[in-house]
C-alpha cells in the first residue's frame, strides 16, 4: 500500500504526518483563514455545466476539505456526491456548514492514495489542489491507477493544481506546478484531454494564485504506448 501517511519535517523543524498536519490547519480556523478558500467555485461549476452532467451522475470530490462545492452541487440538484478527504475535522466543517442537507452526501476520510473505490464507480472525479501535494513518482502514479479504475469509461475528470506561474508552496507544503503538458503526460495513457482554463485566484487575503484546470475523459482502452 502507497499513501502519503508519511512523516516529514514540519516548518519548526518538527516530525509530523500529512495528515495530522491537514487535521491540525482545520482545526480551530475559519475558512477565510485558508489561501484556497472561494464562497462559490466558478471555475469547477463551469466544467461541470460544460459535461452536461445528469443529476444522478455520480460525483466524488477528491480533497474537498469544507469546500463549498458540495453545496453548490445539492444547490443544482446533484443527488449522488461524494467528499472524500484525509482530514477529519475539515469534513465535520463541511458537514456543520450544511446541516441537514449534510445526510444527502457520503463522506469519506481518507487518504486518497489509501482509496479502494469499485471498479467504475464514479461518473464524476473533481480535485482542485490535493493532487499536487503527491511529490513523488510512485504516489502521482498510484492516485492515476485509483483514478483510471474509479472512473468508468467515458467518465469525466476536472483536474486543478499550481501551474507553472502559481505558488511553489501551498499551506506550507511542497507542491508539483503543472503546465498543460505536463498534466496530459501524466494522465494521458488512461484519459483524453478535452479542455483547460488558467485562473488567477484571489485569495481572502488579497493575494494571486495561478492555477490551471484540465478536463479529461476515460479512455475505454488504455493506450497501447508510453506517452513522451
Ligand atoms: C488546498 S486544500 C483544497 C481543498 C478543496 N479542494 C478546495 O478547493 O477548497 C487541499 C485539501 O486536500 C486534502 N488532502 C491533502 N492531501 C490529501 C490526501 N493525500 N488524501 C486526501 N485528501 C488530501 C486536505 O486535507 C485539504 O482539504
């Protein structure tokens, strides 16, 4: 089993794990504190509108933390939403903020990289700024056979990280920036691209982060060569 449950050398020199250190950042902040917060995620709803997506399609948002997609989406009508997310507390604040609507999700706390879905389970896969924490070949290349078997064929796949102009760094932890290329590289073998956007995001402290969005859709077959 590869998972992130690794321990590393927090700023104060001090050994901890990603996950207490995702536990820790939830606990006792409000949302305005974190650099990645938006109250309404523009950008992932425009993709999700762009896919035509049916209200029964089964979604999983993969590092949502409290993020308010998840209430953007039972806004629209989504009846099959997942939040998956190593941290604990930041889901029981996503579940606090919503209340009732909270028992129309499923809730996941988990590390990505220790994630066993079925086999073409989700219709559906979003991750805006978790997948570029993996630092490591062996950990991007696991969370792509996760995604590739968690995805059915013909499924969709927004994807969101830094990208080459965007921060080095994001709460603390060292991030992999991806350009378009690079993005496709990684996914290519198991998924065709279709579109991406670039956006600045301003966060609530008045600062710019350059990320970039790709969309992708699962391949029936996986490509028979390596992609260079
Ligand atoms: C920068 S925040 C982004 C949160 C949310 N996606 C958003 O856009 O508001 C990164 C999130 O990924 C989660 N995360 C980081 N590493 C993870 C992992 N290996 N597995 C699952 N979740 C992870 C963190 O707990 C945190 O909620």
């Amino acid at each position: 089993m590869i998972s992130t449950s690794i321990i590393f050398r927090n700023g104060k020199n001090m050994e901890t794990t990603f996950k207490t250190h995702w536990e820790n950042l939830y606990t006792g902040k409000t949302e305005q504190e974190y650099s990645w917060f938006q109250p309404y995620p523009h950008t992932s709803i425009e993709f999700i509108e762009y896919f035509k997506l049916p209200k029964n399609a089964r979604i999983i948002d993969i590092g949502g933390g409290d993020s308010h997609l998840v209430d953007a989406l039972l806004q629209m009508g989504y009846t099959d939403l997942t939040v998956l997310d190593i941290s604990a507390a930041a889901i029981e604040k996503a579940k606090q903020r919503l209340g009732d609507q909270a028992l129309q999700v499923k809730w996941i706390v988990s590390d990505v990289n220790e994630f066993e879905p079925a086999a073409g389970q989700y219709d559906f896969w979003h991750d805006r700024a978790a997948f570029h924490f993996l630092t490591t070949e062996a950990l991007v290349q696991h969370y792509v056979d996760i995604a590739q078997r968690a995805i059915r064929p013909g499924g969709y796949f927004v994807l969101g990280t830094f990208s080459p102009i965007g921060p080095k760094k994001c709460s603390g932890l060292d991030i992999r920036q991806y350009s378009r290329a690079a993005m496709h590289a990684v996914f290519a073998p198991f998924f065709r691209r279709i579109r991406c956007k670039e956006e600045a995001h301003v966060t609530p402290f008045q600062t710019t982060q350059h990320f970039l969005f790709c969309s992708f859709r699962r391949r029936r077959e996986r490509l028979p060569l390596p992609i260079i």
